[in-house]
C-alpha cells in the first residue's frame, strides 16, 4: 500500500515537472535587453566651412560643392569642400567705396549647360562717377572670360547701392538698386535707383513688365534681399533710414507685386498713402538691417548687419508673423543667408566693413542646420 502511494507521489511530481517545463517553454523568463539609444543628429548645428575672407558680399553653389564667392573689393574667390581658397581671375573695373564695390553674384539656372555667371559691380563710368552694372561672364577652369554688359546706368554712390539678383521661378533676373543717397528717384519711373528690376538672361527687359521697361516694382530705399515662397509670392528686405532723413530704422520686409510702389521716400514704416504700399512687417525703432533673404519651407530668414543675428518669421497666408533673433551678437554682422542644394544655411559674415569688429578667423562662412534653430 505504501509502495503505491510512494509511486503516485512519484508520477504526481514528473506531471508537475512536465507542467512547469511546458510553461516555460510557451512563456519564456523575459531576457533583459539593454535599450540601443537613438542614433545622435550627425548634422552639425553650426559649422564654420570657410575663413579668412574679406568683405564676402555673396555666394552660388556650384556642381561637384565648390562655392564661388564675392568680395566687396573685388575678388572672386572659389571655396573647396576642405575650405581651401582659390583667386578666380576675371577682367573688371570695380570700384570698392563706402557700400560699393564687388555685390551680388549668380548662376544662371542652366548653369550647367552654359557656364554663365552675373555679377552687380560698381564702377566708375566716363565722367568718373559710380555707377552699378550687371554683367555676364562664363566660367572657364578658374578664370571668368567672355564679360557682356547686360544692365548699365544704374545709380551708385558710397552707399545705398542695392545687388542682390536673384533668378525667379518665372525664370527671370531680378536685381534690386538703391536710391544712391538720392531719395526722389526712388519715386521716379525713368530712373533705375530705389527699384527692383527684372530681365531676360540677356539683359532685355522682360515681357509683361508693368510700365514695358526695366521696372518690377518702385520706391525702394536700399534693397537687398530676394526670395519667393512655396506659393510664388516674392519677398523682399529693405534697409530703412538711418536717422539722417528725419526718421530712424523702420527696417522692412515687403511682400512684391508687379508695378507696385513701395513709399520710399515719401513714407516710412507702418505710414500710408494712397497708391503706395506699406511693408508687411517692420522694425520700428529697431535696427536690423536687413541684407538678404532665404525661405525654407514657411520660414522666411534674412541676415541682419547692424541687428547682428540670423532673423527667422513664419509665413502664413501672406502675412510675416513670429520674428525671432538667432545667434544674437555671436557672429557679428551677418550680410548674405542662402539655402544650399544640401538644404542647410550658408551665412556671410561682415565684419572687415569698417562697421563691425573683427574676431579670429573672419570673415566667414557658417553653414546653419535649420531644422535645429
């Protein structure tokens, strides 16, 4: 009797040991997994890419991610991907004074296929008095040759002298002008001073201009920012007055529209008048002298020379709201801001102008991450 009992607990504890070893096989101890963390952003939020420059007014990307850059006294400089510098050779007169000098350069969209490139100079004309100048050149290894004078006769003066040129997606050249100091023909129709104009890529004006001549829109101060957002609209920065006109700052940024008259110098910031337009946002008593423009997805930013810092607002229904200062006082001036083929921002510091105070290493180039601003 005892020897069965002693043989059921026997059986009784192999089913229980069957029991427990099929559990664990259906729901195994859990394996502690340390956690692999996140991948970390290997995009740099900010990058110095190239130093040592003098004045760099602007920038263009070419294939292959070499930079052409302009400097104000009148080089022409190609910046590798290692940040090496080469001198590109090229026939001019550029005249550097005040504001004046080597400005706005661009690619031509079929860059690729024709090698041309535009540069906005000032330069003396006959009677020896600046006037600014677009022309076009083809690049040819690391010389610029082939120069044909696309726009001449354009106001110039030590300051207020525009350059920007921006090609649009109507496939056109826009350059902005400034007043040359000489406020009226800002207002004046028969001059190209205090303008945006607008070109074929030869130079002729182009078709559909609102008055049939050079003119895109009118009554800029000193205009030098360009950049059209995803809808199309054009955008612009313009410095206001410094004081000297009996007003001070009222910095703006402009949405442009084809033959409009945009005050200057009959009005100022937030002022209106019948027939003139008034900015879609401005600086009030705040200076930032705005010398560009870039737009990434609904941000518009621009460089600030006297501000010091990277601006940043949004866009929306074609209005500028939520202006943000980046960088403030980091960089020091900060003249050109455009968006490479990478999608990143590429600024131009300015602080070999006279008017800012140079640090180690400037004038730069610094390359932005905006998606970490």
């Amino acid at each position: 009797m005892y020897g069965m009992k002693y043989i059921l607990a026997l059986a009784g504890l192999a089913i229980l040991g069957l029991a427990i070893f099929v559990l664990m096989r259906v729901n195994p101890e859990p394996v502690a997994v340390t956690p692999t963390p996140p991948p970390s952003n290997s995009i740099p939020r900010i990058e110095v890419i190239a130093e040592g420059l003098e004045i760099p007014w602007d920038i263009a990307f070419l294939p292959g991610g070499d930079l052409l850059v302009s400097e104000r006294p009148g080089r022409v400089v190609r910046v590798g991907k290692d940040g090496t510098k080469m001198p590109v050779e090229y026939e001019s007169d550029v005249r550097h004074r005040g504001e004046g000098g080597l400005l706005g350069l661009e690619l031509h969209p079929d860059f690729d296929r024709n090698g041309f490139i535009y540069l906005y100079v000032s330069s003396p004309d006959a009677r020896g008095q600046t006037k600014n100048r677009v022309r076009r050149y083809t690049l040819s290894g690391d010389a610029l040759v082939d120069p044909k004078l696309i726009l001449d006769g354009i106001p110039g003066a030590m300051y207020h002298d525009g350059g920007r040129m921006e090609f649009g997606p109507d496939g056109f050249l826009y350059v902005t002008t400034g007043d040359a100091t000489k406020g009226p023909i800002a207002q004046d129709i028969n001059s190209l001073g205090g303008k945006i104009l607008r070109v074929k890529d030869d130079g002729t004006p182009a078709p559909e201009n609102p008055f049939g001549t050079y003119l895109y829109s009118y009554g800029h101060r000193n205009p030098q920012g360009l950049a059209w957002d995803s809808d199309g609209n054009l955008w612009e920065t313009e410095h206001g007055p410094t004081g000297e006109e009996g007003v001070c700052c009222r910095d703006e940024v402009n949405r442009i529209e084809a033959g409009k008259n945009y005050g200057w110098p009959t009005i100022v910031g937030d002022q209106t008048r019948n027939g003139m337009l008034a900015p879609a946002l401005q600086s009030g008593s705040d200076t930032w002298a705005p010398a560009s423009a870039a737009i990434v997805g609904d941000k518009l930013f621009f460089g600030g020379l006297r501000g010091e810092a990277l601006y940043s607002a949004t866009i929306s229904d074609g209005s500028i709201t939520d202006l943000v200062e980046n960088f403030k006082g980091e960089f020091g001036r900060i003249r050109t801001v455009r968006v490479g083929p990478d999608g990143m921002l590429y600024l131009t510091t300015s602080n070999r102008d006279d008017r800012g105070e140079p640090k180690t290493g400037d004038d730069k180039i610094i390359r932005i991450d905006p998606k970490q601003l």
